[in-house]
C-alpha cells in the first residue's frame, strides 16, 4: 500500500512537473516585413520642337518647365523660357 502511494505521489510530480504553468518556452514568432513595393514609373514628359514650344502659352511653358525640372523665372518671356527648355533636350 505505500509502494502505491510513493508511485501515485511520484506519478503526479512528474505530470505537475511536465504540464506545470510556465513550463514551456514557445518561441516569438516575429512577423517578416511585406516586401517594398517597386517604385512607380516615372511619368514620361513629352518631348516638344522649339517650333511646338513657340506656339505654347507662357503659362504652359512654365508648367512644362516645372514638369521637366527645369529652372525658369516668371518674368522671362516666351523666347528665353523656350530657350532654356530646348536647352534641357
């Protein structure tokens, strides 16, 4: 009758010390990041002819030059703004 309680007590440590709280280390799982997007396509900038230029506006001349990053001033006229884009082709 002892031997059976000693089995019973020493069954139970060790159920108790396999299934204790805490017992088990469970890794983090840590998310992986989405991968980046790719970059968008840069918007193609139409080329134009200084003969096409010369028939723009001012204001659409300054507009493309904004588009096409190219530096002007709005107190230039038509002719240098066109010469300073045809300059960038």
């Amino acid at each position: 009758m002892e031997m059976a309680i000693v089995l019973l007590l020493l069954l139970a440590g060790v159920v108790y010390f396999i299934v204790r709280p805490g017992s088990k280390v469970v890794d983090e799982v840590k998310p992986t990041p989405a991968p980046a997007p790719a970059p968008a396509p840069a918007p193609s900038v139409p080329r134009f002819e200084s003969s096409e230029l010369e028939t723009m506006t001012k204001a659409d001349l300054l507009d493309l030059a904004l588009v096409k990053d190219v530096h002007v001033a709005k107190s230039w006229n038509k002719g240098r703004i066109v010469a300073a884009l045809t300059a960038e082709n």
